[in-house]
C-alpha cells in the first residue's frame, strides 16, 4: 500500500524522541506487529531515500510510529506538521508470531528497538496471553515509551547501562536468571544486544524471533541493501525478514 496519509500528531516525548500519529484505517487493519512503514520524510529529493520505521502501536483508525532524531531524515520527520500527508508505503516485512502454544512470550527491547515489541504486546494480551518485557536503555535520560507499556498491562524490568534507574546492566543480565524452555523470547535493538540474546536463548534451549534494524534502500527486496548473514546465506531484512529466527542468523 502506498498512499498519502495525514498526519494527526507528531508529538515530541523528550529529548530525542517522538511519537508520530498517522490516520488511516486501511493502514491500521492491514498492519501486523514487526512490520514496518517506508516513509518519504521529505517532500523534496533531499533526503532521496525513504526512512523506515517499526509500527509501534495501531487503534481502529490510526498507526503510531516511535522514532529517535538521529540524523537528516528524522530531523525533517520531527519538523513535520499536524494536518500535512506524508507518503507512506507499507505495512512491509514479515511479522512475530502470535500463536503460542504453552509459552510465556518475553518481550526484550533495547533503546529505540522497543518499538515493534509494544504491537506484539498488546497483541499477545488481545489473544489471552501474559507477556512480560526487559527492557534497555544506556542512560535514565534515555529510557522512552515504558508507560505505554505499562498502560498497556505488561509487566516491565528496565535496565540501565550505567545503573542510574532500573537494574545496572544489561538486558541478559536480567533476563540469566529466570530464562528457560517454557518462554520464547521477542526482540529487538542493537546488533550486539540481539547477538548476546540470542547466545543465551540457545544455551537455555529458549525459542527466541529477532527483529533486525538496517539500512533500507528500495524497502521491498531489490537494491540488496539491508542484508544480514545467515545460516542460509545473506538474507534481505526488509523483504525476508526483519523477524528472523535467532538460530538462523549469524553473528559475526
């Protein structure tokens, strides 16, 4: 699908963050959690590429979009106005299961990587689950969104690279003490986070999907930009992926 979607909100939370709300029921209905929007932040040629962006949340009439200012295009995408369109081609990519048979569902995010994992969450309660999340940040001043998951009835630990709120740590050293084959584990972050998640889940026997964030190019599976090495080979994150089973994927 793509279309031009007004924009109801884009809101500033702190810092770095924002939370873009975009109205559309078409987008809403079709949207699964771990897909993603490719989105044109720009109405001219500068930037050229389109940005992609997990889908963090949908309502009957709306997707939101949890992004972090990191460089040209989200800094164009904050400036954006309540009223505007902004293209959007999407929901792509694959998505988290959501049938569980007897598995608890732990959702492990770090930083802006917690994004697609509140979709799923609320997903997962809608379908008579539990699911409980670990979630990362470097710094207090970075922690972003843990209320919506709290809103949203999901028990949360946050960790905190250098201690200064949560758990000091890192999110498997929350998840080491408790992780075992009765979970299956969701998750999404930094390549070095998803790489420790997935050693721990292979030594507990634990199932584990991994949402993979790259560069994306085309966003549909052509210009092969956004590969990641895999058991198989290289495997295209916006058209194979970005959920991947964690035993497929090789990390360095």
């Amino acid at each position: 699908m793509v279309a031009e979607i007004p924009i109801l909100n884009n809101i500033h939370i702190h810092g770095r963050f924002h939370k873009l709300v975009l109205g559309s029921p078409e987008l809403a209905l079709l949207s699964k959690p771990g897909q993603f929007l490719h989105l044109q932040v720009a109405d001219s040629i500068q930037p050229l590429l389109r940005r992609p962006f997990s889908i963090y949340k949908t309502t009957k009439t709306s997707v939101e979009i949890l992004y972090e200012v990191i460089g040209l295009g989200t800094e164009i995408l904050s400036k954006r106005k309540a009223g505007e369109l902004i293209n959007s081609h999407g929901p792509l990519g694959n998505s988290f299961s959501e049938s569980l048979t007897n598995k608890k569902p732990l959702l492990v995010g770090g930083g802006i990587g917690i994004a697609p994992l509140l979709f799923l969450g609320e997903r997962l309660i809608a379908g008579g689950l539990e699911p409980e999340a670990i979630l990362g940040f470097r710094t207090v001043d970075d922690i972003v969104g843990t209320e919506d998951f709290e809103q949203a009835g999901i028990k949360c630990q946050i960790t905190t690279n250098d201690g200064s709120y949560g758990l000091k740590g890192f999110v498997t050293d929350a998840m080491d003490s408790f992780l075992d084959s009765d979970h299956k584990v969701f998750c999404c972050g930094p390549v070095p986070m998803l790489a420790a998640i997935s050693d721990l889940s292979s030594q507990r026997g634990t199932e584990c999907e991994v949402s993979i964030h790259n560069f994306m190019g085309c966003g549909f599976g052509a210009c092969l930009g956004c590969v990641f090495p895999t058991e198989d080979g290289y495997k295209r994150v916006c058209k194979d992926g970005p959920v991947f089973d964690s035993k497929n994927l090789v990390f360095g």
